[in-house]
C-alpha cells in the first residue's frame, strides 16, 4: 500500500514537471483546448489537487489511468478492476489534500488548496514547497 508522504512527494514531482491553474491538468494545445481530466494519459501539467490525484492513482491504481478515455472506455474487466481500487485511491487522495490544507493554514493562507493553487501570483516553486513540506509532516502523522 502507498503512503501518505509517497503520493505528497510524487504528487510534488508532478508539479515540478510541469504545473497549471485554473484546471485539474493540460496536455498538449488542440483545437478543442488543452484542459484535461487527471486520469488523461496525456496530462503533462497539474494543479496541486491534480497532481495529488494523479498521484494517488499511479501509486494504487494504475488501472485508472485513461478510465473511461478512449478506445478501453467500457471494458467491464477493466471497469471492475478500477472500481475496485478507487476508494482507496480517493481515501488517500483526500488525506493528501487534507494534509497540505493543514500546512497552508498554519502559513495563514485560504483554506481551500484549489483556490491557493490559482491564486494569482502563485508560483510553480510555492506549489512545488507546500507539497514537499506536506510530505516531510505526513511521517509524524499516526
């Protein structure tokens, strides 16, 4: 099972690989746009919570990745496997968020990490530091 500060710290990598506001991930410029879901095999960039989502799933169910996007949409093995693990994939996923909120409160920022990702001014570096610090918390957690 993957841990807490494992999910932060990939959850970290992610945004230093490339980080967006105002949407859970991006991929490539296309004519219908570049937001793109989290679970999208062609996200390059993420938002915090994205990016801890993302994480989350790479981490317990791989499976999830591309769920219900193209050409595998409907395959009810697959389906049944990805359900299978996606309680707990959201429950760490949620303890992740919850974890970086409690960081960015303490810092007396908003309470919302969605809202402090997109806040104007913020910066990838910031983003990148709550995670981390987050990660660096969740081993004294019980």
């Amino acid at each position: 099972m993957a841990t807490l500060e494992e999910v932060l710290e990939r959850a970290a990598q992610r945004v230093e690989a490339g980080w967006t506001q105002w949407a859970p991930a991006r991929g490539k410029p296309t004519p219908y746009g570049d937001v793109l879901s989290c679970a999208d095999p062609r996200a390059e960039r993420f938002c915090a919570s994205g990016a801890i989502a993302r994480a989350a799933m790479e981490l317990v169910a791989p499976e999830m990745i591309g769920f219900g996007i193209g050409p595998t949409a409907g395959d009810a093995r697959r389906d049944q496997c990805a359900l299978a693990s996606s309680s707990e994939m959201e429950g760490l996923a949620a303890e992740a968020v919850a974890c970086v909120v409690e960081v960015l409160m303490r810092e007396g920022q908003p309470h919302s990490l969605i809202a402090w990702n997109d806040w104007p001014g913020r910066t990838q570096a910031e983003v990148v530091a709550a995670l981390r610090t987050a990660a660096e918390r969740s081993r004294s957690m019980p």
